[in-house]
C-alpha cells in the first residue's frame, strides 16, 4: 500500500511547511471545508485554505490521535487547543494513484470550536488575499 501523499501531508504538519501543500494537490482537488458551505475546488483555492489552516491550527497544540487508513484513502482525527476551546476534528483525505491528493474534507465540533475556527480562518485568508492582490 502506498502512503506517499499521506507521510508527505505528516510532513507538511509536522514542519509547518505551507510551501509544499501545491506540490501536493492534484490541479482538479476539491476541498470541504467546515465553515463553507460549498466545496472549494483547484489547486491556488485548496493551498490557500490548507495554508491558513496549518497557521490557525499551528498556534495551538495540534495532533493527530488516531489514523484509519485505505488503499487511497485516510481519516486522521485530531484534537488541538485554541483560546481556551478544545477543538476536535477529522481530516478525510484521498488521494490518486500519482499520490496527489484529489480531496480533502475537515469536519470539526463542539460549534464553539468551529465558530472560533471560521473567525480565525477568515482573517488568516483575508490577509492571504490581500498578498496575493498586491503586486510585488
């Protein structure tokens, strides 16, 4: 079985490394996002969100606590601490047989934690938007 996406993702946590997120996507990617209410879909569109996500969720004590693990396919629960609020949540991911990751579902609870989550990543994409609008 290979896990090349899956350990690649690791990594990119593991190091903070939003760099590499492009790199790891396929073009056509589509990402569920538990403050959206439509699926974000392409490469640019699933960096970004992934990108704020590794910032917001990497000022607190993020981990994963379990994995369960297919073919091209994983489910990694995680929990982390921010402002006080416990966060616990799922990573759904499947990826393609080029170890691009074809889809990426976050699901989140208590509604306290996604509240605080849609806040703090809606200033963390404003700011991106913003560097990405102003020529350099």
């Amino acid at each position: 079985m290979a896990l090349e996406a899956l350990d690649r993702w690791h990594d990119i946590v593991r190091t903070g490394s939003a760099e590499l997120i492009p790199g790891l996507l396929a073009d056509d990617v589509v990402f569920y996002s538990p403050v959206m209410h439509t699926p974000q879909r392409g490469r640019a569109m699933t960096a970004m969100y992934l990108g704020a996500a590794l910032k917001v969720f990497g000022a607190g004590d993020f981990r994963y606590l379990r994995e369960i693990i297919g073919e091209q396919d994983a489910m990694l629960e995680f929990q982390v601490t921010l402002q006080d609020i416990e966060v616990n949540g799922v990573d759904i991911l499947r990826w393609n047989e080029d170890q691009q990751i074809v889809e990426f579902k976050v699901m989140l609870r208590p509604l306290k934690a996604i509240q605080l989550i849609h806040q703090n990543m809606g200033e963390m994409l404003a700011a991106a938007q913003a560097r990405t609008a102003t020529p350099g």
